[in-house]
C-alpha cells in the first residue's frame, strides 16, 4: 500500500479516536460525525481495482486497511460479490460502513425482549449505495446481501475483527417465521 495511502488512513484513525475520546460504545450521533469523517476522507484513498480485486459472483473479499496495534478502531475494504448475503448477525462493536461501488440491502432485526436470543421481524431496511452509510451500534443486529453488482464498502469498526469473537459466533440463525434477505429481491 502507498505511504500517501497508509499517512491518509493513519490520520482518519486519529480523527476518529479524537472524536471518541475513550468512548468505547458512542452514540448515534458521534456514530454520524464519524460517518461524516469516513466519507470526506474517502475519495483521498484512492481505492481501486488494481490495488484490490473486486470479488467475482458469490465471492467475498476483506482488504486489512488500518489496523489499530492496540484492537481499537479499524478500517477494511469488504468486497462482496453480486448474490452474497450474510446472516442475521451482530458486530460485537460500533460500525460505520459507506458504500463505494454497487448496492447493498440491510436488514435490521432486533431481539425479542424474552431473552431467549430470538430475533423479532425485521425493524427497517437500509440499502447502502455509493456515498451512503449506515451506523451500527454493537448490539444491532443485521443481515446483508449483495443486489446487483458487486459491492465495495469500508467497513469502520470500533475493534479490529482480530479482536472479536469468530463470525460463526455472532450469528443467528433465520427463524422461519421471519423473512430471509437471502431470499428476498431475487
């Protein structure tokens, strides 16, 4: 990666943990500044095919862009192919995403309040295109799935993924009383 590239990217992390403070768990309006930030620093990235394959059809792809040395706030490139999709499954952490290529569908599940870790039927929907962004406290809940072409979108999360537990982990599985986003806009 470019030493322009990696001085761009280590002077975004630095904005964002100024604007967290020692925030572990902001809220939706810091959530939003971050975004903000994200987005403004994009274009300086200059992120490209030739630096970084866009995934083929049901293919997806994670590109390590900033790590924070300690796990704190990280920056990835996710690359997801037209057709994939994600179960419903939750960060563990804060996330923004902005799209920069192509169309993802999220759905937002919440869980039901008898704890029993079930999820309840979708609350709303986001679709996250070029230049649009969605914020992610720890605890939503999101299923994913790739419309159209396939996708580009940086991924800000508030801990590095080497920091989380494994993605099976933080699944769940797709009640058949509840829609499933991989199912759905075929």
């Amino acid at each position: 990666m470019s030493s322009s590239r990696q001085a761009r990217l280590g002077r975004l992390l630095a904005a964002v943990a100024e604007l967290l403070a020692g925030q572990a768990n902001p809220d939706e309006r810091l959530l939003r500044q971050i975004a903000a930030l994200l987005k403004a620093a994009a274009p300086e990235l200059q992120i490209g095919p030739a630096q970084f394959p866009i995934a083929q059809p049901g293919q997806e792809l994670l590109y390590e862009l900033a790590l924070d040395p300690t796990g704190g706030p990280s920056l990835y490139l996710v690359s997801d192919g037209a057709g994939t999709h994600s179960p419903p499954h939750t960060h563990q952490t804060w996330a923004v995403v902005l799209g920069l290529r192509g169309v993802e569908l999220n759905q937002l599940y919440r869980l039901a309040g008898d704890s029993g870790g079930r999820l309840q039927a979708a609350a709303t929907e986001q679709a996250v295109g070029p230049g649009e962004c969605l914020v992610m406290q720890a605890e939503d809940i999101h299923a994913t799935r790739v419309q159209g072409e396939s996708c580009y979108h940086l991924h800000l999360y508030g801990r590095a993924l080497s920091h989380l537990p494994p993605f099976a982990a933080r699944c769940f599985d797709w009640p058949s009383s509840l829609p499933n986003v991989a199912q759905m806009h075929r």
